[in-house]
C-alpha cells in the first residue's frame, strides 16, 4: 500500500445525490459500525465539494489533517473504513506528489441497509438489540387510516399536454443516487458450492450477480462453509428451481441460531465499537496492548493464542455468550481471554471465565482500559491476600525455638562415613 503524505492531493467527486435524509441515514445507521471519525471525514469531504455538489477543487491532506484536527494514520484508517462499508471510492494517481480522487456514493436506503444481513447484524452488534429497534421505528412509516377517505388526485393526462414532436436526449450523464455494494472476502468457492447441486433441482442459469452476492454474504455474516451452505441453498429453491433469497436468508439464520444455541450471528468476528476505544498516539508498551485488543476481533484474538489453529466449537460458543448474556465488548472479550489464559495454565476453563465475567457485567466494564485496570487491581490484591494467608499460617515447633548444639557421637561420625561410601 502507498504511503499517504500530508503533502499528497486530493479531488473530491460526488458520483452521487447527497441531501438531508442521507446526513440522517450516514448519523442513524452507519455511524455506530464505522465510528465518528469516519463520518466526519465523509462530511468533510462533502464539504470541500463547489456549489455545484459535483467536483472539488484540487487539495492537500494537510489541510485534510488541519480542519479534522487528527492525524494522517487516523485519516487513512477513516478512509479504509468508508470504503469497506460502500461510502467511498478512492483513485490514485502515483508521482512525485501522489494524487488522489475521493468518490463519493450515497448511504443506502434505510429498508435496503436493513435487509442487508452484514449492514443489520453489524449495528445490532454494535448498539443492542433494544436501541436497533428504536432505529427500525424511527424509520417507520407511521400508519394512517384512510377508511371513509377517497383518493381525488389529479392524473398527469388530465392536467397536461405533451408535445410529442420533441426530440428525448439521453440520460447517461444526467446525474443519479448511486450505492455501492459491500465486498466481502470470497471465503467460499461458489462454483464448487453450486457443483454440489445438480440442475434437476436448480436451474443455474438463474443464479444472478444479485443472488452470488447475497450467498457471499450470508456465507461471511453466518460463518458457513460450502457444505452448510449447498443444504441450506437446496432447502431455499422453489418449484420453478429459482433460489428464493428471503427463504435463504430465513434458513441461514434458522440454521446458525439452532447451532449456537439462539445466539445472534457474527459477534466474535467484530471488533471494539469505534465510540469504545481510546484515541491516543502514545507509543508506550501499553498503548499498543490496548490498540491490539481493541481492533482485533475475539475469534482471531483466540486464534493467535492457538497459534493459527481454529478456536473449538466450545471455545466459539462461550465466547459468544460472553457478548451476549454478559454483554461484555469484543476488546473486553480479548483482555478476559488474555487474563485467563495467563493465570490459569493456560486453559479458557468455562465456570472461571464465566466467574469473571459475572464480576465485570456487575462493574459495567465496557473500554480495554477499564478491564486492564481492573486485572492489575485483581492481581494486587491476590498478592495482598496471598502475604496475609503466609502470616496467618500456623508455624512448625521448631519456628522460634532455639536449638541446642550436640555433638556428634563417634558412633554417628562412623555410620555417616559408611553410608557416604556407598554412594
């Protein structure tokens, strides 16, 4: 990847039709997974577009760097989290100076983010169950009555006339609310997937760019493999040997939620909420601990403790229910994981973590830091109450007394020499 430098340029284009509504959408539903700072890089970007809203005058990142008031890796970090979440695209043109271009695409449609199993799962990760429903509801059409009202509006034929002789142009470049589509890592080979099926039962020439999506995705946000996934799809196909995307997504979840015992999908793959971590440029040992827990999910975090081998089925499920019956946070998940591991041979024993975890919900600890803090509290007093149990135990007899000298009889002085002689 290209260093980026203050003095690099950039160009920002607006691919897009951005309003209001979308300032409400950007704040309601994508902020909690990508975090402020990544919002307000995409308002500021949007800020340096002319009054026409369609291109920028050229800029430098320093000037990126000086009305955010945040460093150049914190912008870069922004900008990647933008892009992951189909908010930007970014082109760069590589030189002695390297320049950049800033695409700008529209947040989707509040109905089409929460359709959007990875977009719904993530905010559900991130703010709760009770405040995603209160987001669903605030936007809610609200019902209204109509019985006893009749509908009197005019039609367009009725109002006016059209001169039919006038020559249409096109409207290639007439601009339009554009959306980017997520990408996710293609964990799963699709075609070795569909092989599993044979065209008696689906018909592959229906298997659009729109449903090869939808199956990446419900492969990612489920965790599932080809073999999981080639059942399921069959259990979705209709009888006209279409897949039915609503009754795939029913399956998929249906399947996961019975796996893991009515738990929601994809927590122990998310990271620390961004509203969660702490910003800090300190380069100490601990400040990299901290920023290593935080933006490590608790299913890699594990992982790396296994050296590279996939947590257990058992492992996965405690973790889970951690974040979801405790609701402890994924960095919190990783520092109790890391505490564990250190003070009991190394062993994820589930009623010690589940001890521990009941502590912490109590303490409502929520930040790396607060759980950091409170094993070196837990560790200082272990010590304390370890020094006190060592006074309180009862001393041998011989503790105080004072022993008398006596000599050795020659006796003794013989058998101890014979019995080193046959050593």
């Amino acid at each position: 990847m290209t260093n980026l430098l203050p003095a690099d340029t950039y160009i920002v284009k607006n691919a897009t039709i951005l309003n209001n509504e979308s300032r409400l959408i950007l704040i309601k539903l994508y902020q909690p997974i990508i975090g402020s700072v990544a919002i307000n890089l995409y308002f500021t970007l949007w800020s340096n577009l002319d009054t026409s809203q369609i291109i920028s005058t050229e800029y430098n990142h320093h000037n990126l760097m000086a009305l955010m008031r945040i460093k150049l890796e914190d912008i870069l970090e922004a900008r990647e989290k933008l892009e992951a979440i189909g908010l930007l695209k970014t082109y760069l043109k590589k030189g002695n100076i390297n320049n950049y271009i800033y695409e700008l695409y529209s947040p989707l449609e509040p109905d089409e983010f929460i359709d959007n199993p990875i977009l719904a799962t993530a905010l559900v990760s991130n703010i709760g169950k009770s405040e995603y429903d209160k987001t669903l509801a605030f936007f809610k059409v609200p019902s209204f009555d109509l019985d006893g009202y009749e509908d009197i509006s005019s039609s367009f034929s009725g109002t006016f006339e059209v001169n039919d002789s006038l020559e249409i142009s096109g409207t290639d470049d007439v601009r339009k609310v554009k959306q980017l589509d997520l990408v996710v890592d293609e964990k799963i080979d699709l075609n070795s997937l569909l092989g599993m099926i044979p065209s008696e039962i689906l018909n592959h020439r229906t298997i659009t760019k729109e449903v090869k999506s939808l199956i990446y995705k419900l492969s990612y946000i489920y965790n599932l493999d080809e073999g999981e996934l080639s059942e399921l799809i069959r259990n979705s196909i209709d009888e006209r040997k279409i897949i039915d995307k609503n009754l795939l997504r029913s399956n998929c979840h249906n399947y996961y939620t019975f796996e893991h015992q009515n738990v929601e999908p994809s927590l122990i793959y998310k990271n620390q909420p961004e509203y969660l971590r702490k910003n800090t440029s300190d380069g100490s040992k601990r400040a990299k601990l901290i920023y290593t827990f935080e933006t490590t999910s608790p299913y890699d975090f594990l992982t790396g403790k296994n050296k590279g081998i996939r947590p257990s089925r058992s492992d996965l499920l405690l973790i889970e229910n951690l974040m979801v019956d405790y609701e402890l946070t994924p960095g919190v998940v990783n520092v109790l994981i890391d505490y564990v591991l250190k003070i009991n041979d190394n062993k994820l024993t589930k009623n010690f973590v589940i001890a521990i975890a009941n502590q912490w919900k109590r303490a409502n600890i929520k930040t790396v830091e607060e759980a950091i803090n409170l094993c070196k509290k837990e560790n200082r007093t272990k010590r304390k109450q370890n020094i006190k149990t060592f006074k309180k135990e009862e001393k041998p007899e011989w503790f105080n007394k004072n022993i008398e000298e006596e000599a050795a009889s020659v006796d003794d002085i013989a058998a101890l020499e014979a019995s080193l002689k046959n050593l």
